[in-house]
C-alpha cells in the first residue's frame, strides 16, 4: 500500500465488509458498503455514554475485553478498532529469535481468527507506539512485522490492518512507509505536537501519500508539561482540559486534509491511571463526567455543550500554586484552597481531597489514600501532611449531579525529626 515513489497503491477488496476505497481524488473507509468517518475514542467502557455523544467508533487497547465490548458495541452500532499488542521494537529477541517469534505470530493470529468474523470489528491495529526502527538501522524487527501483517490479510481478507505511531516524526514515517508497505493505512497519536501534524505528514508527500487516521488526540501528556523541581509533571484543571479538546479539534483536527484522513479518536475514554488517575480520564471511577464529555459531545454532534457542573480556576496549598515546588515539613498543618471560575462554590457541590503519593516511575500504578477528607462549605480546608519524606499530590474533586472537576497540586515533604 505504500510506496517509496509518490503514487500510493491502495489494497482493495470491494467484497470485503471493511476497505480502503482510492477514488484519484481522495481516500475513503468503506464499511458495510457506505463511506464510514470515525468520530469515535480509546478506552474500555461506557459505551452507551459514547453513543448518546455522536460517536461511531471505540479504539480498545486490550484484546481480552474485546469479547463484551464487541457485544455491546454491535448493539449500539458501534465500530470497534481492535489493538493487537506487540513488544517493542527494541525487544529484538521477539523477532530474531524463531521460537519466540513463532510463538508472538501464533497469538496474534489466534486473536485475528477469534474475531475476526464480528460484525462490530472496523480494522485490526498492530502495535502502538512500536519505536520502528529507522531506515539507518539494520534489525529482524521489520521482517517479522510485515510476516504478520501478510498472515493477518491471508487470515482476515475483511478488515485493513494499521499501526500507530507517535506525533508524525519524519524519519519514522519514511522508513514505515519504505520498509511496511504492505500495510493499509497509518495511524498517528498526537498530543501537544498535534499543531505541527499536517505540516510534517505533508512534508513526506512525496514518499507516502496515502491515507491515515489520528489515533490518540487530546490533551498534553506528562512528559509536554512543566515540572516541579523533583520532577513531577503539573497536571492542567479537568476544565483547562476541556477547553484543550475544543480548540484543538477546532484548529487542528477539523482542517486535516479530508481527502487522507479516515477520522480521528479521542483520549481516554473511561478512567485509567496514567501519571495520575486523573490526568487522562473523562469520567470518573464511579462513572461521572468532566466537562470534555461535553465538549467531545459537541465535537460529535454539533449541538451547543451543556455541561452544568463546576469549573474550577485553580488551587493553592499554603497561598502556593503548582508551579512554586511546594516543600512541606512533614506533620505540619497545610491550607488547601479552591477558587472556581464564578469565584464562589456552585450550589449543592461536593468537594473532595486526598493525599496520594506521587507514583513518579510507576506511572501506571495507582496510589493509595494516605490522608482525606471534604470542603465543610466553603473553598479551604487544612490537612496534616505524612509523616514520611517524599513526593506526594493533593487531588480535588468538585461533584454536582453527575458532573464533576478536578485538579491536584504536588508538593514534596521533608522529614524535620532530626531537627535539621
């Protein structure tokens, strides 16, 4: 499907119930015989919440809840991308050595061959954020990549096959498009870089020209964002969040190029502990929503936002922002203060804190509760620090009738018990 030349071949099988259609002037994803966009996100759960926002399309990451989530999905008449997981590419061993590749091969195909059939299924996506090696590096990876590529068309003549790769980085497009030509189409996440996208998708033109989907969009990730002294990342207000998702579609994803981009996925949809358990997550563990739920749904359907819940400015700890590497003693009494956009708490707003700490190198682990409590009324409160030295956040949820806000501030504690 790629090409080192400019012309771009496409692998079209009208008969199948998921294709690429190549019409000489423009890309489309055919899926039961009509052109099918994706308006859709990543994640793993309420789906109903997804299709009551004018969506079409869930991306899900883990292979194992595909069986429930394809269930629900066809009721809803959603479409369903598909990850198949594969180490990275830098983890030679899986694709040099035959044994270990053999056994790689038989679980993806054995995932291929299982739902393959499912009317729900869009397209297979292999890999996320593999690291593909770039043309100046000799290793087994691309051969083993494009032999299970082949087997999953020789297995699956139905749905077209992607990948997806960070941000649009040139070298590694180029040698995607080179070195795996045998795939359908490309899939790009993008974040904070996601104004530079089209520029460095175009500059390549005239190696690859074929068609794409943005599959990871949203707000900036840990590594985009400022840092404290100990480096942890601050993490923006659930409701600057928002506004991110709006005027990031607005003026970045609305003006892709129509005639190669098949859609694009939001990201996260459900909650998930990346860095923090908020920092990704458009609905809570409980199910309710931030404002980006609101602003996806406008995105979607085109009707006005109406999300009625609490946005807040920003919070203090002991009159600090984020930005001001808060240190602390440890045991020492800290003021916690909460300023929303009206100035004043909503009506009938719950307002909650915890103490975690800071998950630094297990970004993926959750924390547990050190410390909590409730804003009795008004917008401060005051909490007791640990007793032990290191990094540690403060969260703030603000909850009205199902919506709800957040925002966390790091600050590092030090242990004063020797008196230093």
């Amino acid at each position: 499907m790629f090409t080192s030349c400019s012309k771009h071949e496409t692998r079209s099988f009208k008969s199948a119930s998921v294709y690429i259609q190549d019409s000489g002037s423009g890309f489309k994803l055919i899926r039961n015989g009509k052109p099918f966009v994706i308006k859709g996100a990543g994640g793993n759960e309420h789906l109903e919440e997804l299709k009551l926002a004018g969506a079409n399309t869930i991306r899900v990451y883990n292979p194992d809840e595909l069986p429930l989530i394809l269930q629900n999905a066809e009721r809803l008449d959603l479409a369903v991308i598909a990850d198949i997981p594969l180490p990275q590419a830098h983890d030679i061993e899986f694709y040099s050595d035959q044994k270990k590749f053999d056994s790689l091969k038989t679980e993806v195909l054995q995932i291929v061959n299982r739902f393959k059939d499912h009317p729900a299924l869009l397209y297979w996506n292999l890999g996320n954020e593999l690291m593909y090696p770039t043309l100046s590096f000799t290793t087994d990876f691309s051969a083993g990549f494009n032999e299970l590529i082949n087997e999953i068309h020789q297995l699956d003549k139905n749905h077209p096959v992607s990948t997806s790769i960070i941000g649009g980085n040139r070298r590694r497009l180029v040698s995607i498009a080179i070195s795996s030509a045998n795939l359908d189409f490309l899939s790009f996440n993008s974040f904070g870089n996601l104004h530079e996208l089209q520029e460095k998708i175009e500059s390549v033109s005239f190696i690859w020209d074929g068609p794409y989907v943005i599959s990871e969009w949203g707000i900036n990730g840990p590594w985009e964002e400022e840092r404290t002294s100990w480096y942890a990342p601050i993490e923006q207000t659930s409701t600057k969040k928002a506004e991110h998702f709006k005027t990031r579609y607005n003026q970045y994803i609305s003006k892709l190029d129509s005639k190669r981009c098949l859609g694009s996925l939001a990201f996260y949809w459900g909650n998930k502990q990346e860095t923090t358990s908020t920092w990704y997550s458009i609905f809570s563990p409980d199910g309710d929503r931030t404002e980006s739920y609101y602003e996806l749904s406008q995105i979607w359907k085109g009707n006005d936002s109406n999300y009625k819940g609490p946005r807040i400015n920003y919070a203090l700890l002991n009159g600090q922002g984020a930005k001001n590497d808060i240190i602390l003693n440890s045991g020492s009494e800290a003021i916690l203060e909460l300023e929303f956009l009206n100035s004043k708490s909503p009506d009938n707003t719950l307002i909650e804190w915890e103490v975690k700490r800071e998950a630094w190198f297990k970004a993926y682990n959750n924390q547990p509760n050190i410390s909590s409590g409730v804003f009795n009324g008004t917008n401060s409160t005051s909490f007791v620090t640990p007793s032990i030295e290191g990094p540690y956040r403060v969260f703030i949820k603000a909850s009205k009738n199902g919506d709800f806000a957040t925002t966390n501030i790091p600050f590092y504690v030090l242990n004063s018990s020797d008196g230093k």
